[in-house]
C-alpha cells in the first residue's frame, strides 16, 4: 500500500474543501522514503485520511488524484478519462464530423493534476507536467485509446519541456502508442496542419476555439489585422467569415510559414491574406490606419506575481497602439493568457489604454476559456485565459 504523508495540525483545511495541492510546507512527516512522482496517501496531523495523490520535489508536493482511499490502477485512469470524454461529447466538441479538435484533459479542471491531453482527429498530444503523470503514463494512454470509442488511435507524448528539469527524467518526445504521420484536424469545419513534434504547447492553441467562431461572425468586409497569429487560426476563421483583407504577424518565421500552409490548405491561392513575420510594437508602430479589426493574442506576459505589474504595463502599451490606429468603427478582440492577471487586472490594464487614446469604446463582449478548458470550481487558479470584444468609435 501507499506511504503516509501527514500534514501539520490545522493543514488539512484547503483539503476537506477538495482543493487539489499541498504545498511542501503543510507537511509535518513522511513514513519511510519516497521516489518522485509516487503515489502517497495525505493524513491530517491526527491521522485521519486525506486524500491520494502524486508526491513530487517542489512547492507543490502532492497533487491530489482522489479524496477517497483508492487505488491508482488501470481502472482509476480508465474511469477518469471516461468521464472526460463523455463530457466533451455532451459539449458537442467530440464525436462529430465538424471537429476533431479539442482538450479531453485539462489538469485540475479533470481532476487529474498535472495532465493535459489535446486531440488532434486520431492522435492525442499528451503532456505531463508533474512527475507522476509520467510515471503513470503508460496506464494512461492505454485508457486514452480504450475509453474514447476508438475516437484516438495514436499517442503522442510531448512531456520534454513540461517536466521538472531537476527529476533529472531524460524524456524524449515521441509515439508511446501507435504512430501517424497524418496531422490534419479539423476544427469547425476548418483544416488545420498541427505541429506537435516542434509546435508550442501540443501544437495548437485549442483554447481559442470559440472566440474564433465569434469573429468569424464579425469578419464580413473587413480589413483585418492577427497579431500574434502563431499558426493561424483566428485568420483562417476572418477568410471564412468573410473578410476583404487579412494580414497575419508572428515573430516566428516558422509561424509564418504555419499560417501560409493553414491558409492554403483551405483558402489555395486567395490573395486576401499576408503574412509577415515582425515584432509586435515594430509593426504597431510602423502600420498606417488600414485595419478596422485587430486581434491582440500575445504570450503570457507574467508567468509569476512577481512580474504582474511589469505585465499590466505591457498590455496597456500592447492595446494603446490599436486604440491609436483602428478605423473608427473598428471590432479590437484583446486577449491575457496570464493565468496571474486576473480579469479585473486585465480590464484595468485595457481600460487605461483606451483613456490614453481618448476614443469612444464599448465593451461587446467578455470572453473566456472554452467549455472543454472546464475549471475545477474548487480549484480557481485554473482560470487563466480572458478576453474583451471592443467597438472603437
Ligand atoms: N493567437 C494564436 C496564439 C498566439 S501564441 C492562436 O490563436 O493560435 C503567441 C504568439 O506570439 C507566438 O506564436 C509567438 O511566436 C508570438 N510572439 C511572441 N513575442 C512576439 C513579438 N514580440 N512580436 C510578435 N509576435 C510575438
């Protein structure tokens, strides 16, 4: 049975209201010794059970797999990915013919700490992020091709930059089971080529899926500006929404080359669309007045509190400039991915920058993180990506 972990008197508080972390300095002693990335059962300090979850070395020393005395065996993985995928199928983003793209595992917000699991048609992109998903991760992808009705067939794992540099695992990227070479999803209807051997994250921003359907609903005649574009996808949405001019910006080169190879694969040879591989302020700077939509969907810029009013300031710069620039009638669709910036931060950080501009602006919507991006209610830190639709006048 699993080694006992008991936390120091009056520690188990955040446990009974089923948050998902205990931080190493809860803990008051360890029974015997542990290996990284094991599974240990939590005792409060008078003993009484817990939780089940993964230990590992850090802040974060267990990851909370169940609060009841279970085992975590083949059938745990098996029960926990079922759900998951009956949830997507109820949200109507798995098991159609209009989309094979979308997250089955979303760490906390699946109960599974750690995991993060995108399909891309028959492949699964598994990501661990704590040592004890890869430890556990043949269990796991076993369940991810038995418990999806034969939706995965392949899994790819892509865990070499997620794991904690110091468990010292020597992961390599790679098929743990079966293997394709077709990397084409389709997401609503659009094709998409998904890099997840050199991609960010496993490849593809699944997250924005429905904040690009809405400005597909916008895009009808307008000159259009992605800044940030990575591989496309918000651009690929405004040629289908009809717009009479897209211009995609990304540092990367390769994003670049992602976004033509996007485009043509489902608007071949449509001279609406440009992409230019520029920095962000340099192209803010330089662009006359031509666009009367533009998306700012920029990396995290605070990764930590520390640097969260550095980051506040940055996004105040970032949208300043589109306030200065967009047509008069012009849609802005900003976006935080910064899980430390809240919404009421972000908010504050936009509003700033449309009182330097003095224009008139509305707030049409306020956008968030897709239903298959769930937030686990006892755990809030899950929420991380926010947006605001505006009307400049
Ligand atoms: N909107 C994208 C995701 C954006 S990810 C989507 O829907 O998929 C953030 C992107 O910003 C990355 O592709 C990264 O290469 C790019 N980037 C980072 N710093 C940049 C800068 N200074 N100027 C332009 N692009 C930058």
């Amino acid at each position: 049975m699993y080694k006992n972990i008991f936390l120091k008197k009056g520690k188990e508080e955040s446990l009974k209201r089923f948050h998902p972390w205990i931080f190493s300095g809860a803990i008051h002693h360890i029974e015997g010794t542990l290996e990284e990335g094991e599974v240990v059962r939590v005792l409060s300090a008078d003993g009484n059970f817990l939780a089940v979850g993964h230990w590992q070395v850090g802040s974060i020393a267990v990851r909370v797999l169940s609060f009841s005395d279970i085992e975590i065996n083949a059938a745990f993985w098996e029960e926990r990915v079922r759900v998951a995928y009956e949830m997507r199928c109820a949200i109507g983003v798995a098991g159609t013919e209009r989309n094979n793209t979308y997250r089955l595992i979303h760490g906390e917000g699946d109960c599974l700490p750690g995991l993060v699991v995108d399909i891309y048609g028959k492949t699964a992109v598994m990501q661990a992020h704590s040592v004890g998903m890869h430890v556990d991760r043949m269990m796991i992808a076993d369940a991810l091709l038995s418990q999806t009705g034969g939706a995965v067939e392949h899994v790819y794992y892509k865990s070499e930059t997620t794991l904690p540099f110091k468990a010292n695992l020597g992961q390599e990227n790679g098929f743990i089971r079966g293997g394709s070479a077709d990397n084409v999803a389709v997401e609503n209807g659009l094709k998409f080529h998904i890099d997840w051997l050199k991609g960010q994250k496993t490849g593809f921003f699944v997250d924005q899926r429905d904040n690009r359907s809405l400005l597909e609903h916008y895009a009808h005649g307008r000159a259009l500006l992605n800044m940030f574009c990575y591989t496309g996808g918000f651009s690929v949405y405004a040629m289908r929404g009809g717009a009479r001019l897209v211009h995609s910006v990304d540092s990367s080169a390769k994003a670049v080359d992602l976004v033509n190879k996007n485009i043509a694969l489902n608007f071949p040879d449509d001279p609406r669309h440009q992409a230019f591989a520029e920095d962000a302020f340099k192209y803010l700077d330089a662009m006359g007045d031509q666009y009367d939509m533009i998306i700012l969907d920029p990396p995290a810029f605070a990764k930590h509190k520390d640097s969260l009013k550095q980051a506040l300031k940055g996004y105040t710069r970032l949208n300043a400039k589109a306030f200065e620039k967009i047509q008069p009638g012009g849609i802005l669709f900003t976006f935080s991915c910064s899980q430390v910036v809240s919404k009421d931060h972000f908010r504050t950080a936009v509003f700033s920058a449309a009182a330097q501009s003095g224009r008139k602006v509305r707030i049409l919507h306020q956008l968030h993180q897709p239903a298959d991006h769930p937030i686990n209610i006892y755990h809030p830190e899950g929420e991380y990506l926010k947006g605001l639709v505006l009307y400049v006048e």
